[in-house]
C-alpha cells in the first residue's frame, strides 16, 4: 500500500499520469451553497459569501475496496455560456504536506479528498477539498447527502465554506473534468492545471 500511495502520489505530482481522474463513477446534479459568513479569498467570482450554483459531482470508484478514491466537481456555465469551473480532487489527508499525497480508502466518506496541489484565487494560493458526510457510509453517496466544501492556504489545514448537497443522479451522463477549466479569478497551477478525467 505504501508503494501504491507514492505511486499514485508521483503521478498526481507529475500532471496524472497514471489516469487516477479518469475512473469511472455515478454523476450527481447537486447545488454548491457558500456559508454566508465564510472567510474567503477576494478577487474570484465564484468564492462570494452566499452564493449558490448548480454543479454535476462525480464520485470515484463506487465499492468497498481500499483504493484511491476520486470527486469531481464541475459548475456549469459558471462564468457565461460552455465556462465551467472544475475542481478534480482525490482522497488525501489534511494540511501541508499531507494534502498533497493521494492516499487509499475503504469508502466514500472514510478521508477528506483534496485538489492535492495549489489555485490562485485572487491573489492568493488556496487548496479545495471536500468531506463526505460521516453518515454517508455506504459503498457510495446518495441523493440526500451532503459533503462540506473546504478551502486551506497553501500551508494550512482545510476549513469549511459551504456545503454540497447532492439531488438526483444524472443517469448516462457523459461529463468530461479538465482543471484547465477555470475562471473568474481562480486558476488551477502545474500540475493541478494538467488533471483531467
């Protein structure tokens, strides 16, 4: 396992090689809520206090096996017609350097999944993440349940935002992820800039 880990680690590191945003999985619509009182980088169009938007969250692999787990999160439309925002995160851990390695699990809800390295919102160099709720342990999430939205400073930990709730599945929906997809202030960097799934 530890081998896998800094496998699977390098190949994130070096743009995902390895393919590890390319696994297949359900697809949710569901609706991205900021907290109003949240403390957030300026400067980007989509980190505003209450804001609210649609998005499509793909969850990968579904199952009980110890692997590297996968949530893509795309905003439609988020900065005018076909200027999606995407955030492809993997199961990590918390805080620099942690947040940086892809690391296994057993379910959907059992780590935190990071960006695994760095944006530019504004002016300052963040990491999205998110948590599956603790209640959603099953093989993987159901309409119904929620995941919080993290944000950390390039060395800090993560800290809440806003919410995630998940609706209906989005049965056959062929949805491509690409971190280049980005606007309004907030830029993926190397080698997030480079994941696709």
């Amino acid at each position: 396992m530890i081998r896998d880990t800094a496998l699977n680690t390098l190949s994130a590191a070096i743009g995902d090689l390895s393919g590890l945003f390319a696994q297949s999985g359900p697809v949710f619509h569901g609706r991205l809520e900021i907290d109003a009182d949240a403390d957030l980088p300026g400067g980007t169009r989509l980190l505003q206090q209450g804001h609210t938007a649609d998005v499509l969250v793909r969850v990968a692999p579904v199952g009980d096996a110890l692997v590297p787990r996968t949530i893509c999160l795309k905003v439609p439309d988020a900065y005018g017609p076909g200027s999606d925002q995407d955030l492809l995160l993997a199961s990590s851990a918390d805080g620099a350097p942690l947040h940086h390695a892809v690391l296994p699990a057993a379910s959907c809800s059992e780590r935190l999944y990071s960006s695994l390295w760095l944006y530019l919102a504004g002016l300052q160099l963040t990491a999205f993440g998110v948590r599956v709720d603790a209640a959603a342990n099953g093989p993987g999430p159901r309409p119904g349940d929620r995941l919080d939205f993290l944000l950390s400073g390039a060395l800090s930990r993560f800290r809440s935002i806003g919410v995630i709730s998940l609706a209906d599945t989005a049965p056959g929906a062929r949805v491509t992820f690409a971190g280049s997809n980005a606007g309004g202030g907030l830029r993926a960097l190397p080698p997030a800039l480079f994941y696709r799934g």
